[in-house]
C-alpha cells in the first residue's frame, strides 16, 4: 500500500517507522516546506499535521481521490465542511481524536460507565488531561472526546475548563515534560471515588491505529469512525 504522509513532525515519522515495518511505501512525506506532489499517487493519506494546516491537507485527499485517514485536532469547526467535500467527491474519511486501541476501547469503557452512573446522583464525574508541554491545544481532543460520551450518555450537558456549574464536566488540563498523553475520568461521591484511566506510555499506540485505518479505509467510500475499524459497534 502507496500512503501519503500529511505532516511529518515525531508522530508522522513513527508512522513512518510502522508502516514501513507493515510493508508499506510511503510516496510523500508533506510538511510545511514542500508540496502535495505525489498526493495522487497514494493508496491512502495519514494526516498528522497542525491545525492550522488540516483542513488544506484533507480537502487535498478529497480533491485528489485519495481516502484520508486525520488525527490533527484543534480544526473541528471546519468539520461539517469536510463531510460535505467528502459527500461531494464520494471520498472516503476517518478524523479520530485518538488512534490507540486501547483509548478506543477506553472510550466504549467510558460510555458505558457514563450510562450506569446517571441513574445515581450521588455521583459527580470530572476529568483530568495530561500531555507533553508541546501539545498547541487544550483540552486535548481524546478528552473532549471523553466529555461527549459522558454527555450523549447522561444528564450532563456541556463541558468546561473553569468552575463547573450544574450539568457541566469539569475538565482539568495540565501540560508538563514529555507525557504521551494520560486521561483521568472519576466519579466522586461523599463516600467514594470511582476511576477509569488510560495512560500512553508511548506514541506507537497512537502510529499503529492510525496505519491500521489506513489499511482498513482503501477502497471504501464515506464517513467511518474507529469503532468501524475495530467492529466496536
């Protein structure tokens, strides 16, 4: 498989690593300084870029023919945007917060416990983030993430950085060395705590997930999560 790499900072080149271990080839290696030559020859795109360039990188695939699988954050205002560009050019498109398996069997973790817990008012959910000091967004989009299943799945309607009010998840961002990313979901009663954690210990989870949906993606057509990529659903 011929994949396009869309931003080629430490995650793009353990992507690299991953792929080419996989047997892959990688026919672009695109960052800031060059161009989208070499776009059309790719079976698949993998796009871990900024967010400043993201939206650029994918309406490029969708443009070129070219199945593109995101794992940049901090564009989501364009996203809707995307799905129509998609739609339009019968494209076919994966934008996940996280790649890991194991956050992606953490998210169907959370959901559920999200659903046992709003029968118990007692209880009071908050969440904790922890990455590298060079992550540019905060919260973090698995976090985010995170607050949306507790919503979809309970009595809470929003999420906030500050004091929460009433139905709102406060969520607790923290920046500090080299941290791959660590996320903290807990219930708190008078009496006890309940707690769900993922921690990364490297970027390899985030790299393999991203090449698998890679693989997974070609020769499909429209919008697809990772619960499709590992038959979750």
């Amino acid at each position: 498989m011929k994949i396009a790499l869309l931003g080629y900072g430490k995650m793009g080149q353990v992507i690299e690593r991953i792929a080419l271990e996989r047997g892959h080839e990688i026919v672009l290696k695109k960052d800031e300084f060059n161009t989208y030559e070499g776009l059309s020859n790719a079976d698949v795109a993998i796009d871990f870029s900024v967010p400043t360039a993201a939206v650029s990188n994918i309406s490029s695939c969708f443009h070129a023919n070219v199945p593109v699988i995101s794992g940049t954050t901090g564009w989501l205002e364009h996203y809707d945007e995307m799905l129509a560009l998609c739609a339009a050019k019968n494209g076919a498109f994966i934008s996940s917060s996280n790649f890991s398996l194991g956050v992606n069997i953490f998210f169907e973790l959370n959901e559920y416990l999200a659903k046992i817990m709003s029968k118990f008012d007692s209880y009071t959910v908050e969440m904790e983030e922890i990455h590298h000091t060079q992550k540019l967004d905060a919260p973090s989009g698995t976090a985010i993430s995170l607050a949306k299943g507790v919503i979809e799945n309970s009595n809470y309607t929003n999420w906030t950085l500050e004091n929460p009010e009433v139905n709102q998840i406060y969520i607790d961002t923290k920046r500090t060395g080299t941290v791959p990313g660590t996320h903290t979901v807990t219930y708190n009663s008078v009496v006890d705590a309940i707690e769900i954690k993922h921690t990364a210990h490297n970027r390899e989870g985030f790299a393999l997930g991203a090449v698998i949906a890679a693989e997974w993606i070609v020769g499909k057509q429209g919008v697809f999560t990772m619960k499709d990529v590992l038959n979750l659903k």
